[in-house]
C-alpha cells in the first residue's frame, strides 16, 4: 500500500516504531474499541508482523482471549493490538494492527473498508464508499470488490 517506511510512536516519545509496509488500512467500530479508546470509531492499518520495528518496552493489556493491545505506560497512548489466532491462509502472515492516530504522517495511508460495521455508533455518521462489513471477517484487500454494501 505504501512505498515508504512509516515511523511513529506515543505522545512522549519513549516507544517508536517503523514499518516497512502496510498490508491493510481500515475504521473499527467494534464495542471493544469504542469502550478502550473512548470514540465511536478507530482508525487501523495492518502491519505484517516481519515489518514491524519496535523501540521502547509499551505495557500490554490482554482485551481479549486472543487480542493484546499495547500502549505508552507513561502517558497511556494506545499504540497498537496484536492477535494470538494463527494468520488467516489468505494473508499467510500474523498482522499487526497499528492506531493511524499514532503514526507520524497519518495522512500517508487511507482507509479502505469499515469493520464491525453492525457495532457502529449510529449518530456517527462517515459519508464514504467504502466496503462496510458487519463483523471483523475482512476479505483480503485483493479480493474486495468496492462500494458500500449497506
């Protein structure tokens, strides 16, 4: 998706991280982000895990039986999750989900679906066309076909 490397990091700089690629750029709208980072939608870009750099220690908080999320324990900024369920075959690589919000230059990548569509904020209102799918099953960005499916 994108040709060069991203950098970023939380609010008081002690974690950094670069990324050599992103596989994926989306919007959650899941319960559990809207409760974790206090707004009705979370911005997300997919990061295989061999392209992710990490400089610093951030806490983790385990969000679910298989997703951990990691944040700044100095100042709290959620940085990225992880997933412990082995890779789907379509993607054949564990991703890495990285908040846009924390990256340097966020306006370098640009999402292309909305996951857990079903769980949206209904009075939050996003006027695109992109793909919305009802649960986090994403298909691979290879195989979306575009438009807005509600």
């Amino acid at each position: 998706m994108t040709e060069t490397a991203l950098t970023g990091g939380c609010f008081c700089g002690v974690v950094r991280y670069r990324m050599q690629s992103v596989l994926d750029v989306g919007y959650c709208h899941c319960s559990r982000c809207q409760r974790i980072h206090g707004a009705p939608v979370v911005a997300w870009c997919a990061v295989p895990e061999e392209d992710f750099e990490l400089q610093g220690s951030p806490q983790a908080f385990r969000s679910s039986e298989h997703g951990t999320r990691y944040f700044c324990s100095r100042w709290g900024s959620h940085l990225y999750a992880t997933d412990s369920r082995p890779p789907s075959p379509s993607v054949g690589t564990r991703l890495i989900s990285v908040y846009v919000s924390t990256l340097d230059r966020p306006a370098l990548v640009v999402p292309q679906v909305h996951q857990w569509w079903a769980d949206r904020v209904p009075w939050f209102d996003t006027r695109d066309d992109l793909l919305r799918v009802e649960d986090g099953q994403l298909p691979h960005p290879d195989k979306r076909r575009g438009g807005r499916s509600n």
